[in-house]
C-alpha cells in the first residue's frame, strides 16, 4: 500500500501539477488515494501494526485474543472489513 501511494503521488499528483504549472494540455486522470488504508495499517498507536507489536510484548497472547482486540479497536474504521 505505501508504494502504491508513492507511486501515486510521484506519477499522478505530482505530474498532473507539473503539466498545469507548464500550461501542458492534458485530461485529468481519477485515481483512488489510498492514505485511509495506509491509517488503517500503519498509523502509530492505532494501526494493526502497532496493535501487533503491542499483543506480542504481552504474555499469553494469542491469535484469538489478537483478533478480538483488532475487532475492537478497528472495527469503526470505514475500510476495516473481516
């Protein structure tokens, strides 16, 4: 996901800007941002990476427990599905 978000802002974001900048006639192409999945992922405190790192510094964690505690802790995310 975060090379696809680099490789997003690189060809089209930034390559849309430039062209506007130098007059380029071009068509504005839509692409899909995907920062809430990144959030979702990789934000420090609350993503599942973190959420993950925290389970496995605890004693007697497990796969079940750490399943219940993403459910609770993510499930009010809009792109959070399981």
């Amino acid at each position: 996901e975060a090379l696809q978000q680099q490789f997003n802002r690189y060809v089209f974001k930034l390559e849309q800007q430039e062209y506007e900048k130098e007059g380029i006639m071009w068509k504005f192409i839509s692409f899909p941002d995907n920062q809430d999945v990144l959030d979702l992922i990789d934000m420090k405190h609350t993503g599942i990476m973190a959420l993950l790192d925290e389970q496995c510094i605890l004693p007697r964690s497990n796969d079940t427990k750490f399943t219940r505690y993403i459910y609770a802790r993510c499930d009010h995310h809009p792109r959070f599905r399981a």
